[in-house]
C-alpha cells in the first residue's frame, strides 16, 4: 500500500540522483559530487603533519580522434584511462571524471609531496602510452597539474582551480607533463590574461 509506494518512490528519486552524480561512461561520480564529496573529506579529522593533495589529469587530442576514428574511438580512450586510473590511484586516491576526457583524483593524508608527484608521473606516462582500437595503434598525449591543501587552498574549489593553472602550466611547457601548482607562473599568467583583455577592449 502506501509504505510500498512511498519506498519506492525514494528509491526511484535516488535511483535518478545516483545517475545525474555519475558519468554515465565510465560510472566515475563527476565533478560537482565530486568536490561536494572533497569539501567533506578537507573538513574531516587527518593525521597530524599530512594534507590533501589534489591531480588534475586531461587526455589530449581526443578531438583529432574523433575526427578520424569517430566517437567510439574516444570512447574507448576515456574507459582505457578511467581503467589506468583506478588501478594507479588503487588504495592511494579517489578518482571522478571532470568532463572532456579530464579526470580528478583525489589524494588523502599526504605526508610527502614527492610521492603525489611520482602518481601524477604514473598516470601522466601510463595515460600517455598508445592504445589499441580495432588493431590501430592510437596515440593521445596526458598532462597533470598537482595542487596540495597546506599551500594552494584550504577549500575544495580552490584546490581544484590551483590544479587547473598547473595542469595549464604542464600543457604550455610540454615536458615532462606534470607539475605542481606555482603562484609565480600564475600570477605571470594572470597577468598576460590582462594584458590580452586590455588589448583586446582597446582594438
């Protein structure tokens, strides 16, 4: 009767919540849960002397993929690098899809920076490898921005943007791919931003 219905009402309502919180891919929860989920995990009880730390990581040249190879190609791409992923963040990290062939991997209770580095090396190099499709070797480059709780922000949001200009910083410079977030190349950067608005605004 009613206790029927009304249960499986909540299960329905979840059953949608559930779907619109994840990737319908890879089943990865995606960004917006995903930081929701960050901001619970900052806020939460650590071990002393450790941080979060959090990596960025985007495939490049899904576009050109596509554009030979058609969408299943990519798609086969995303579920390759959602695999590499799991099984290097595997007991080290929890992993989201933050869209466009970009993932998000968050890293707890960090005592030495150095290891998130070698992580982000891992994926960057793993993620970076040609692939298989259909008996073509396919090839798609990887890049990583690193951004640590004690020096980039203590907030999710400001973790994730940090992680965004490394990722950019990685992308600009080319090897070896990855990097932490820098304050002084962000500043550098935001400043050619303004110049280029300026310009822009003036023409």
């Amino acid at each position: 009767g009613f206790w029927y219905r009304a249960r499986h009402k909540a299960i329905i309502e979840k059953t949608i919540v559930n779907l619109a919180q994840h990737d319908r891919l890879t089943g990865l929860l995606l960004k917006p849960a995903f930081i929701e989920r960050m901001e619970r995990s900052l806020n939460g009880e650590h071990p002393a002397g450790s941080q979060s730390a959090v990596i960025l990581c985007e495939l490049t040249g899904a576009p050109a993929i596509a554009q030979s190879h058609g969408q299943d190609a990519v798609d086969t791409l995303i579920l390759r690098a959602a695999d590499l992923l799991a099984m290097a963040a595997a007991g080290k990290g929890d992993i989201a899809s933050a869209g466009h062939g970009s993932f998000l991997v968050l890293v707890r209770d960090v005592f030495d920076p150095m290891l998130v580095l070698s992580l982000a090396k891992e994926i960057t190099i793993q993620l970076s490898a040609p692939f298989e499709y259909r008996g073509m070797k396919l090839n798609c480059q990887s890049y990583s921005g690193i951004a640590l709780s004690s020096t980039d922000g203590g907030t999710a949001q400001a973790l994730v943007r940090c992680a965004e200009m490394a990722l950019q910083t990685a992308k600009e410079q080319g090897t070896p791919g990855y990097g932490f977030y820098n304050r002084e190349i962000a500043k550098d950067a935001d400043r050619l931003t303004a110049v280029r608005r300026a310009v822009a605004d003036a023409t």
